[in-house]
C-alpha cells in the first residue's frame, strides 16, 4: 500500500506565543475504523515475572509507569498519538524505504507510542525507550484490523516542555534529529537528512554493506533509507504543505493555530477518502513548569466537523466513558493468529452520535449551520477556559478532574438536539 497517511507537527519559541511548545497530529487511517480516547493512570508494577501484552506479542514490564491519555485506533493496544503526566507527547508515522517492512509480528510503532509515553518523562527518554525496544523486540505486523495487510516502519515526533525530537526509522536502524526551536513536521517520509543528533551505531556501516552510500559524501540518512525511485514518495506534497502552513504564521501559531492546520483541507492535510482523518490532537507544553500541559482530543472523524476537547492531568481522574470503545477481550480477533476477517462494532457513544450528525450536517443544510455554530461556540468557550487557566495559573482541581468526560457529553447534546429537531 502506498503512504498516505498521517501529519505530525511540532511549533516551539520563538515560533510560538506565550513560551509554550505547540504539538499537532492528524491520525489518517482506513475510513471505517474507530478511533478512541482512553486514560490509563500511573502504576507500581510489584510482579515483573508477568509479561506486557502489547498488541501481538509480550514484553518485560517495568517497575512503574506513568498516567497517560491516548487516541488510539479502539482494536489495538498501543496509540496514534497521546501524552502523559510529565508533559510528554508523542505521535508516529508510517515510512517505507530500501529497508524491508517485517510482516513478522512484533511490536507495532503504535505500540512504541505508548511504552514511550508510560516509561519516560521526557522527550528524549522516551526516545531512549522507543529504541531499546526496537532494538530488543523488532518493528512488525499488520497495523490494520481485518484482511488488508498494511505494514509499516514508523517515524516519530517527540515533544516535551523544553525540545523536541524526530526519531525516524528503517527496522531496526534508525537516526534523531534534536529539534530546540522553530517547527517541524513528519509525514510519510523520510525527513532526517545530515542533521543527525544521535543514531543506531551500526547505521552507517549497514548502509555502506548494502551499497547505499560510499562513506565518501556527507550522510543523509532520508536519502540513503528512502526507496531508490524517491517518486514513490507520494506524500512530500503534504509533508511540504504542512511546513508551508507551519512558516506561514511563524512567530504567532497557538494552539488554535495548530488546529486550523490540522482542519486545512486544501493542504490535504485534512484528508478524505479511503483513508481519512480519523482523530486530531493538539497539545500545549508551556515551558513554564507551574503551569499545566493542555491536550485536546476530538476522538472522532474530519477536524472541521469535530470538537477538540481539552484533558488535564491530576489526580483521581475516572475512565473516559463517551470515547471508550467497547472491548471483546475473550473472543476479540485481533488476539487470534488465523488472517482476521471479523470486524466488531468498535463504535463508542460520541462516535455513533458523531455519525448521525455527520449525516445531518450532509443532508440538511438548515440543521447543519446551527449544529456547526454550536459546536464551534461549545468549543470557543472551552479554549477560553484554558486560555484563562494558563494566564491566571489556577485550575480548579475539582472542576478539571471530569472537564473531558463533560465537554464530550456537551458534544452529545449538541448532536442529539439537532438530530432529533
């Protein structure tokens, strides 16, 4: 299958206001597949005899791991894209290149995304974690739920309050790129060249044994990793319109900039089609540690047609009920090794109501307008909200602890108005 999937920003000071590092992702998947947001707290891990079970295989488990929230498609164990407790967010994306994509089962990259967010507090731990696991259990398996295989090798971007980093790889290889200030973006290519901050220490000498580079010019790693025919690349139309819209408001990109970005169709960075925009996330780090990291998620399809809910760590925060998918743990055929061709109704219950609104604002022009005002006003106050927070350096414990679970029963209720009149 050809890359078509996935876009993944990162703005920092001085490109920002207000000293906070902005991070965005577009998670671009199979139209029909779910996407769910879930909260899994922080936890002491006394047995570490009993093993991980990521999506296909298991791993050793750590001492302890950190609270996160995550979007992720509802089938599988690991995510898109998420954060955690310390301010650290991560997002992957699909790459392929002269390097073999292993259909062996393995660790996904999906899975990499959230063992990188439960073990590390910061940017550059977790990639410390992503590629030791690399290293120690491989890249691999089919990253669709049901018969079409679509395999991968991933890239990721890592942010934290302080930096960011582009980790890219090619199986088990891989070279980072420190990103401190300015934006950055990935999509489905490779776009680590000869900045190379850190790297697998075998890089250079396998692609020197596989006639890919003469040891003589400076080394790129894109160019040297990425297919022969650099054509096949189809995506560096979105990769160059993403860093386009990124420069484009340099200086001044919020958080509200980040999702106009995300929202722009034009670009295709919005997509549509057979594969589509299945879920968005928009994170605030501010550099200032007193303050609160701020991530929105919309857990259902096309950002122009979705609401961005805010989430905040603290503590005693209830699982995410209205974005939570329903779970087939005994008979559920991701867990069976015979080829999948049973899909369950993974629907949760923003996403149903999200679909029939989708249909009305389609089909009724009238509906539409007042469904969209309302949710662009439901989401309006809700930045407001946040902006204030993190000017007034306050927050109401009491009120943050359910503040996604309420925006996205607000959501519902915008639905089921405009539904049903």
């Amino acid at each position: 299958m050809e890359p078509c999937s996935c876009d993944t920003f990162v703005a920092l000071p001085p490109a920002t206001v207000d000293n906070r590092i902005i991070f965005g992702k577009n998670s671009d998947r199979l139209c029909d597949e779910v996407q769910e947001v879930v909260y899994f707290p922080a936890a002491v891990h006394n047995n570490l005899q009993k093993h991980l079970k990521c999506t296909y295989i298991e791993i050793d488990q750590v001492p302890e791991t950190y609270a996160v929230v995550l979007s992720r498609p509802a089938w599988l164990w690991g995510a898109e894209m998420g954060g955690n407790e310390h301010g650290v967010c991560i997002g992957n994306e699909a790459v392929w290149g002269r390097e073999e994509v292993s259909d062996e089962e393995a660790l996904l990259g999906m899975d990499l995304v959230r063992l990188g967010l439960e073990r590390a507090d910061t940017a550059e731990k977790a990639l410390n974690v992503i590629v030791d696991l690399l290293e120690k259990y491989g890249q691999g398996g089919n990253c669709s739920e049901g018969s079409m295989e679509f395999s991968y090798h991933n890239s990721f971007l890592i942010a934290d309050r302080n930096e960011a980093w582009i980790l890219e790889t090619a199986g088990k290889y891989w070279a980072a790129e420190k990103v401190e200030e300015g934006v950055r973006n990935i999509s489905n290519q490779l776009s680590v060249t000869t900045k190379i901050d850190r790297e697998h220490p075998h890089m250079r000498n396998y692609a020197k044994q596989k006639g890919w580079w003469d040891a003589k010019k400076e080394f790129d790693f894109a160019a040297t990793y990425s297919y022969l025919d650099t054509a096949k690349m189809t995506s560096s139309g979105r990769y160059c319109e993403g860093y386009k819209l990124l420069n484009k408001h340099k200086g001044n990109i919020t958080f509200e900039t980040m999702m106009e970005i995300l929202r722009d169709k034009p670009s295709g960075i919005n997509m549509e089609g057979e594969f589509l925009t299945t879920a968005s996330m928009v994170s605030v780090l501010p550099q200032d540690s007193n303050l609160p990291c701020i991530h929105f998620f919309t857990g259902t399809p096309d950002p122009e047609r979705s609401v961005f809910k805010p989430f905040i760590f603290v503590p005693n925060i209830s699982q995410l009920l209205d974005t939570s998918s329903p779970t087939f743990e005994l008979e559920d055929p991701v867990k069976k090794k015979s080829c999948i061709k049973i899909r369950p109704d993974r629907r949760h219950p923003l996403y149903q109501k999200h679909q029939r609104a989708l249909e009305v604002i389609d089909n009724d022009k009238e509906n539409a307008k007042t469904m969209l005002d309302d949710m662009r006003k439901l989401e309006k106050g809700l930045f407001k909200e946040m902006e204030s927070i993190l000017q007034n350096k306050y927050i109401n414990v009491d009120e943050v602890v359910n503040l996604f679970s309420r925006c996205a029963k607000d959501e519902i209720r915008i639905y089921e108005a405009n539904i049903n009149s």
